[in-house]
C-alpha cells in the first residue's frame, strides 16, 4: 500500500470548487466510489463551528479527493 493511497478512515479535501473542509471516508464501494462524510462539528476552511448531528455526505471517484 503506498503512503498517499485512500482509505476507509482516512482524512481527506474534496477537489471541487465550492466544496471545503475535511471530510472522513466511511466506505469505499465496489465501483470505485468513495463515500465521504462531513459532521458539522468539524470546522470547515471558512472557520464555521457549530454543533449538530447532522453530516454532509457525498460519493465521489477517487480523482476528486486529495488525502490530508
């Protein structure tokens, strides 16, 4: 396993303009998708903190993340 390769667990920075923040893999499927997930008890880029239980979630192909 190479040193920058993504894992289940692992932090990541989505690639896409308008997207910010790091989000956690959480499952990466059979197809390729890596399904991510941002809590809004992280703290985003742009300095946001709140607490919720609610999490951002997305499936993206491994060329729009970039490990921490």
């Amino acid at each position: 396993m190479k040193d920058n390769e993504i894992k289940v667990g692992d932090s990541v920075f989505v690639k896409q303009v308008g997207i910010d923040g790091i989000y956690t893999v959480d499952l990466i499927d059979s197809s390729g998708l890596h399904h991510i997930s941002q809590g809004y008890s992280d703290v985003s880029s742009r300095g946001h903190k709140t607490k919720s239980s609610y999490k951002h979630t997305m499936k993206l192909p491994l060329d729009k993340l970039r490990k921490v």
